[in-house]
C-alpha cells in the first residue's frame, strides 16, 4: 500500500514551511524529494515522521487516512522508520550494545550473552558489507563508520517489513564508493516491494535508483514527475528558482531564502577595491564599530594583512587543500560534507590530525594536532556546529560560559568579567538578559550568540563559523550576521562554513567550494550567485 501526505501544510511564526505538499510514494518506489536548504524537506520528513503535526492536509499510511502522526512512536507503530544525517549510536556503548537497543538482548536467566550478541553483531555488519569492530565503542568511530553502522540497523529492520523507509540524507557522510554500496541495497530492498522516500543533495544517487523525483522550493512542490524527465541542470534551476539573472540580482537584494534574506537582515555585502566586503544596512546605516565590535578584542586597522595560509592540507577526507584569508575578509566555504566541509574546520581548529600539508595563523605554524590550545593561541578559533556538544556546557551559566576559554584574563577581576558580561548581554540582544540563566535552557538563537560572544572576546585574527545559524531564529540571524561584519570591518577575518546557499552569496566576498576534499573553484565578483554556487557545490 504506498503511503502518501495531500495538501500538507504548516507554518511556524514568521514562516510558512510547507504549504499545500501532495506526494505520494507506493510500493517498490524509490522517491527521491530535492530542495535547497529551507525548501521544507525536513519539515515533510518530521511531519512524516511524527516530529511535527501539520496544520492541516492528510497522511495516508496503508489504508489509514490519519490528520496527523503524534509522536515518532505513533510513527514507528505505524510502520515508518527514518535514518537521519545525524546517528543515534550512543557514544559509551559499543557497536553491539547499540545495535541490541534496536534488535533486543539475546538473554539466558536474566544474563545477557554477550558472545551470541557480538556474534549476531557481526553477521549483521557483514551482510551489509561494514567492516567495523562490533565490540569498538560508538564514540570512537568515524563519522562515515556511525553512518554506515546506523545505515545498517535501519535496514535490518526492514526486513520487519516497514510501510515506509525514509532515508535523510544518510549518506552525506559517506564516501561515494561506499554509499554506492548501501544504495544499492535500498534498490533491492524497493524492488521487493517496500517504499522509500530519500532526501539527498547528490543528484547522482539518482542515476539508476531514484523511481520518482519531487523538488520543493518555498515549501511548495515546483516539480514532480518520474525520474529522469529532466536533467540534473535543470533540477538545480528548480531548486534554486531558476533564472540566473534573478538570481545575481537577488543576492544583493538580500532576498528572502535560506540565509541572510531569510534571517531579516537588512545589511548585504559589498565589496570594497582591495576585495574585503563591508556592509551596509538598508537606510544606507552601518553597523557602529563601537557597538557591534566592542565584543571582539583583536588587532584593529590590519589593511587586508594575510592572517591565514593553508597549503596542501591534507587528512581523512580533506586532500591537497590550499588557500588564503586577510584581515577584514568574509570568505565562504561550500560543497557537500564528504568533500570535506565537514572535516575542513576540525583539521584548521587542531581538533582532528592533519596527516600533510601546513597552517599559518600571523605567520605562526601549527602543529599537526590534534591540538585546539594551539590554534587558539595562535589566534584561530572555532564556533561548532554542534552547539550542545562541541560548543557551549549545558549545565553551566551564561557567565562561566562566555569566560571558559580566556579565565585567566577575568581572576580576580570581577569588574573586568561584569563589563564584558554586560556588553554580550546588550550588543546581543541575548533572552533572558541573565548572566546566570543556564546555557543549556537558553534557546538555539541565544546559545549560539553566547558562543560567538565567547570566542569574540577571546581576540582570535581568524574566527572559523560552521554553519553558525542552523537551528537558529531569524532575528538571532540578523544579530549574529551584523555583529560579524562589525567585526570584519574592524580587522576580524572570518571563514564560513555554510550549507544555507543564500547566506554565501550574501555574507562572503568570495566563496571556495570544496569537491573530493580540495579546492575546485573560488567564486567571486559576477559569479557569485546562488545558481552558479548550487551547481558547484551540488551538480
């Protein structure tokens, strides 16, 4: 029976996610649902998955036409199971111990066999071709090894026979031979009747395993019909919207998107003769230095001086990679996380082991890591993309958060630490106004803003932001991004990891794409624009 979502919609304050959906995948299809970043796709998949209710529409699962699912459990009960990007392995458990909280633990008088787990453990990776220890903890696996092992578990439960398989974005993490393996799988698993709905940014995964293609841009279906029935270059001018031309005039309007525009931010980038970007705000206003840039400590007045050079970098993923920053420059980094984006600000923060190539940071080498103490103190610091657990202490407050990297300089001075506390507070609008309010109660908007105040105060001459506003409220993007230019104008060099095409185009002067973990092309000037970076980072 397929399962099928009509006239779904839903809308969050200030955003309409997804207005009007139809799709429907049935038996033995594998529909593969594109769009870029802030299109809806992750709202379709949580509505689907019980995450999100919707305002209004249906959900057919086999012959039960339901106004909503309720809870990801409903989901599960009703036969349908996602693999997220992110893995649900828990990391002080072991391969095995993971997988037992799927299948169950095989037991004798209350005692678990650990020898018949680790053994069933293993045949299960086998079959599914994923050379992992099953006795290895979670925790110290590679991204692509938590991938391919939570890859695994889902379509061991398929053979439980799923109504639907919703795979989003599974292998992003992936290198392409070894995804190519596990897709494979799912088209076997599809033709033996079981439906499946795909989320990807590869439009190669198409080739041969998609059955049916949707393209949702705006939270509205532009596109759908059997794969195939157009080619990959038009299907990135249906997620992107089309027209180049609209597209370049967009950027600099600040249009409504993914990024900046969609944020409510009123300032753009321009840039100025020696190619460092400014910004000014709609009323022809610029950021003031003294509100915007008090936060940030460094070096002011630097006249585009090199403060970063990367030279044939090299490490899992990442491979003969090089490139410069100056002083005052806003510089974007696109492509998809297995060509490196995902791995490139760990190998320049010291948090992963470069295994060739150089870093300067002002002339200063750094050690092949992995050491984060010594890019900081060289001047290069990191804001993460996982907030709770790379970035900020959950169970710490606001004043120990922002003060952790630099305590020294605020011991014993106490009026020093309430100033500076007063200033992230005010120049960041953050909510509640309490420097003892817990960060881990703080919202996605505001601990990310406590977490840009705390390296900002830090005084780094490169400050390296991986996807700073995923999760984050439009108007914590405004303040975020104008903060940024207060501070690049200042001297700050920021670098810009950012899957939100929309927020490259309107941030960066130029933007560097990553394919196979190098450098493939800069962007800048005329060519940077939404459409040529997508298909870039995307065709």
């Amino acid at each position: 029976m397929p399962v099928a979502v009509q006239g779904i919609r839903k809308a969050f304050p200030g955003t309409l996610a997804l207005d009007g959906v139809d799709l429907t995948v049935g038996a033995g299809e594998v529909h593969a649902l594109l769009g870029a970043n802030g299109s809806g796709k992750s709202t379709l998949v949580k509505t689907l998955t019980g995450v999100y209710q919707p305002d209004a529409g249906t959900i057919d699962v086999g012959d039960r036409q339901l106004r909503a699912i309720g809870s990801p459990t409903e989901a599960g009960e009703l036969g349908i199971a996602v693999v997220h990007q992110e893995s649900p392995l828990v990391d002080m458990l072991t391969v095995s111990e993971c997988v037992a909280l799927f299948r169950g633990y095989p037991t004798t008088g209350g005692r678990v066999r650990w020898k018949q787990l680790h053994c069933e453990t293993a045949q299960l990776l086998e079959r599914f071709d994923v050379r992992v220890d099953p006795r290895a903890l979670a925790g110290l696996l590679s991204p692509a090894e938590r991938a391919l092992v939570t890859l695994a578990i889902a379509l061991d439960r398929v053979s439980a026979g799923l109504q639907l398989l919703v795979l989003d974005e599974v292998t992003a993490a992936l290198p392409e031979d070894q995804a190519q393996t596990y897709l494979e799988r799912v088209g076997e698993l599809a033709r033996a009747g079981t439906p499946v709905l795909t989320v990807t940014h590869r439009l190669g995964e198409l080739h041969g395993l998609a059955t049916h293609v949707t393209v949702l841009r705006d939270g509205r279906v532009v596109h759908q019909d059997r794969a195939g029935a157009v080619d990959d270059e038009a299907l990135v001018r249906l997620m992107v919207g089309g027209d180049p031309a609209a597209a370049a005039q967009a950027a600099p309007a600040g249009k409504a998107g993914d990024g900046a525009g969609e944020a409510g931010a009123t300032d753009v980038p321009t840039a100025t003769a020696a190619g460092v970007p400014t910004a000014t705000a709609a009323g022809g206003a610029r950021p003031a230095a003294g509100e915007g840039a008090r936060l940030w400590t460094g070096r002011r007045g630097r006249g585009g001086e090199r403060v970063l050079a990367v030279r044939a970098l090299a490490g899992e993923v990442v491979r003969d990679a090089s490139f410069e920053l100056r002083a005052g420059e806003i510089v974007g980094v696109g492509g998809l996380a297995e060509a490196g984006v995902a791995e490139l600000p760990q190998l320049l923060s010291g948090a992963a082991r470069r295994t060739g190539g150089s870093i300067e940071v002002d002339g200063r080498p750094l050690p092949p890591g992995p050491d984060p103490r010594a890019a900081i103190d060289a001047g290069l610091a990191l804001l993460p993309a996982d907030r709770l657990r790379s970035g900020g202490v959950a169970s710490l407050p606001v004043r120990e958060n922002v003060v952790l990297p630099d305590a020294g300089r605020y011991w014993h001075r106490r009026r020093a630490e309430r100033t500076a506390l007063r200033h992230v507070i005010e120049d960041l609008d953050v909510r509640p106004p309490s420097a003892d309010a817990l960060f881990g109660a703080l919202s996605g908007g505001n601990q990310q803003k406590i977490l840009l105040a705390k390296w900002l105060l830090v005084g780094p001459s490169v400050l390296v932001l991986d996807d700073p506003t995923q999760g984050v409220d439009p108007g914590a993007r405004a303040t975020i991004f104008s903060l940024l230019r207060a501070a690049a104008a200042e001297g700050l060099a920021v670098l810009l990891f950012s899957t939100e095409l929309e927020q490259l185009v309107s941030m960066c002067s130029r933007v560097l794409v990553l394919r196979d973990g190098t450098v493939a092309k800069q962007l800048s000037g005329d060519e940077l624009t939404r459409e040529t970076v997508s298909k870039w980072c995307y065709a």
